[in-house]
C-alpha cells in the first residue's frame, strides 16, 4: 500500500477516535468556557455564549453530564467555567464537584449566562465570552468539538487560526479514504500502529453499553429489544449499541471513544461489530481489522456531510458496522461495497433533530438496516443503479448521499431549527396553511 495514505489513514484514526465524555456538544462548549476562564484568570461574573443552529440542535436535549441531569446550553456553559479542567478537552467535566454542581443550578436562569444563535456560520460554531472585574476572554470553536480557532484577553487576539489549519489538513487527508483502500489498509496495517486506539474504543464503549442496559436510562431502546425480541445475535448487536446511546444521552458519566466527533457514531460503528466478533469466535486480531473498516468507512461518508447536519449520523456509522460485519465474515470488496450500498439505500433519509433518548432507537433501525444490507449481499443481492440515489458503483453513491445531506438537507436543518425553537409559531404557520 502507497505509505502517504498508510500514514494517513493512520493519523485519521488516531485524530479521531478519541475519548468523550458525554456528549460532544454540551461537552464542546463546556471545554469553550473552562479555556475561557483559564484564558481569563480568575471566576467569570458573567457569561455570553453564541452558537450555531446545529449546536444549539444538539444540545437542547440532551443531559450534560457529571451535572446532576441538567440540560442544555446554559448548563453546560455555567459548568464548564465553574468546574471544568480545560486540559482535559472531550473530558472537560469529568470530576465535577457537588458543589459546582449546586452552584450552576442555582445561578440557571439567573442572567448570568446568556445565549443567542449565531447564523452564517460554520454547522459546528461555538463562541464563548466570559467577564469579571473590567476584563474579558473569548474563546472561538469551529468546526470539529475541539478546534479552537480564536483566543482573546481583553480584545486582543493572542491565538488564531492554528488549529484551523491543522484541522483543515486533516480534512483534506480523509479525501484519500475509499473503499478499496480502507479493505487494503484493514488487511494491512501493523497492528501496533492502531491496537491503542482501537482497544481504547473496544473498551470504553463496551462499559457504556453494559451500563445502558443494567440501569434505567432514557426510553430503554436497548433493554427493550432484548426483552421483546430475545438474544439472538442481530438483536443483540442492535441492543449494544442502542444501550449504549440510551445511557450517553441520559447523562452517564462513562467516557466513550468517539467517530465523526460523535459518542453515537463511535458505538454505533462499534458495537455491533464487536457483538459479531463474539458471535463468531472471531480473534482479537480479525476483530481490530474489522473495526478499522467500520470507522474509516464511516468517516468516509462523513467528509462529504460534515460532522453536524440534518442527516442522522448514525445511519453513517451503520454502514460502517455492516460492512465490517461483510468483513468479518471473509467479504470481498464486492461484497462489502454491496452492504454499504444496500443500508444506504435502505435509511438514508434519517433526519437528525438533534441528540437526546430517541437517538438510540434511530441506530437501532440504522443497525437493523445495516445487517439486512450485510445478509443481502453475501446472498449476491444489491440494490440496482439509478435506484433512486443508488449508482453504479459503491464511491458514487456513497458522495450522493453525501451531496443530499450536505446540500440537500440545508432547508432541512433549518426547518428542524424552527420547530425547536419557535414550536408555537409554526404550529401557527401550519394552522394558516391549512384554513388557507
């Protein structure tokens, strides 16, 4: 294999899967503010916060954690400044006092944060503002959860673009990711150049997963399906990774090694691979390939969505799952382009309306259209081209769905935007719509 993208698709991973705590929006601007008062120097009297509709989308929902179920922005902002160690980044609010706790409660709605949406922005934008005594901090996060690109002190830059830089480099790394590479790579690559993170996400995930379905978290997707449906192994890999999502977007405080700067997207992509592994008495060593292929394919698809849109990520990482599963199971490469092809096709329409419980049923039905799409194609069965977005081959429906939930679902996003925040206004819109 050419070693620049040896070298590449090793550096992907390794920027990629690393661990969170949580997940990553409520994470990402509690990280904004805890650098922001490291930045500052001292306790903020007041906080000011400007985020993008998609942070704001993710975020509105879900519990922040180590917070005693808090939620939202203003949680997750108050937190950060109070208790959170900056150097800890996806990890911020791990260690949380009680009291930091108590204290962010009671100064919620108390005018001490306040938050306004940013628009004409990048999807993932997060600007945070702190004060005290005369003085101010901001900090600029854009585009990935960590990405700092702006630091100021009383006005005056003191670091810009950087990170932005870095960032956009790796960008451009993850457009050598294609399917015939990332199956040469996964048949290739030295184990010791990727088992630390790939052990890292074995482990983490899998705790998480056990804990969703030991306790009582969210709506019990996983729990669910295992009491209704049973154990065999399709509804197990289901299960794991929607237990898991139950757990994380209910305020657990297990960390979990993340894919496309997402919780969901790392167990998705892992979990249901790992279950198959067990199933099939597959080796440590067979199972670290596989598991290479699920998350290089998802991010595959990512780079062509971005990391926040209004396509459900979850479906991405799905066929990542699915076609480690191919892989698992000694798939060829036209075999796992056909599973990739066939759970597209299958769910491609997911919306995303933000992080909170029902996202584990979401990567349940994207897990269950995933392992469809694997027992299709090692019958010989795919969906044809011109199919709706299916193509000719696996690349070209792969950047479609990329283009649909890029472009296509901006309007998407936007509308989704609006029912969550004006909920009044367009159930108004809508009664005038109908009388009209």
């Amino acid at each position: 294999m050419d070693q620049l993208i040896y070298k590449n698709y090793v550096n992907i991973l390794r920027n990629e899967l690393v661990p969170a705590l949580g997940c990553t929006e409520p994470i990402a601007i509690a990280y904004a503010t805890a650098k922001a008062v490291s930045i500052l120097g001292y306790r903020p009297e007041h906080i000011i916060m400007y985020c993008s509709g998609n942070i704001v989308k993710n975020v509105q929902g879900v519990t922040v954690p180590n917070s005693g179920g808090l939620k939202g922005i203003e949680a997750a902002a108050i937190l950060g400044a109070i208790g959170g160690d900056a150097n800890k980044e996806l990890q911020v609010l791990e260690g949380i006092s009680e009291e930091a706790i108590e204290e962010t409660t009671k100064l919620l709605g108390t005018g001490y944060c306040q938050n306004f949406l940013k628009e004409g922005v990048a999807n993932l934008y997060i600007q945070a503002i702190v004060s005290a005594g005369g003085h101010s901090a901001e900090v600029v996060i854009e585009n990935t959860h960590t990405g700092i690109v702006c630091i100021k002190k009383d006005g005056k830059e003191l670091f810009a673009n950087f990170i932005k830089e870095k960032n956009n480099t790796t960008d451009r790394n993850k457009m050598f990711l294609n399917v015939s590479d990332i199956i040469e790579f996964a048949n290739t690559v030295r184990l010791e150049d990727i088992c630390d993170v790939i052990s890292k996400q074995i482990k983490m995930n899998s705790s998480i997963s056990e804990e969703g379905l030991k306790g009582n978290y969210g709506a019990c997707v996983g729990k669910t399906l295992l009491d209704v449906y049973g154990d065999d192994i399709k509804v197990r890999a289901k299960a794991r990774a929607a237990a898991g999502s139950d757990a994380r977007m209910s305020g657990c405080s297990l960390p979990v090694v993340i894919n496309s700067g997402s919780g969901n997207q790392g167990m998705t992509a892992s979990l249901p691979v790992i279950e198959y592994a067990k199933e099939i008495g597959a080796s440590e060593e067979l199972l670290y390939r596989a598991l290479v292929v699920s998350n290089l394919i998802a991010l595959h698809q990512k780079k062509y969505i971005g990391n926040l849109s209004a396509y459900c990520g979850a479906v991405s990482a799905a066929c990542g799952s699915g076609a480690a599963i191919t892989y698992l199971y000694g798939g060829t490469y036209e075999e796992i382009s056909r599973t990739i092809i066939n759970t597209i096709a299958n769910v491609g329409g997911i919306i995303c309306d933000g992080a909170k419980p029902s996202c584990a049923a979401k990567i349940a039905s994207a897990v269950d259209a995933a392992i469809v799409g694997h027992y299709m194609s090692i019958n010989g069965h795919v969906f044809g081209n011109g199919e709706g977005i299916v193509q000719e081959n696996v690349e070209h429906t792969i950047k479609n769905i990329g283009y649909v939930g890029r472009v296509g679902m901006k309007s998407t996003d936007i509308e989704i935007l609006n029912i969550m925040l004006h909920e009044n206004l367009v159930n108004e819109k809508s009664d005038e719509n109908a009388k009209s």
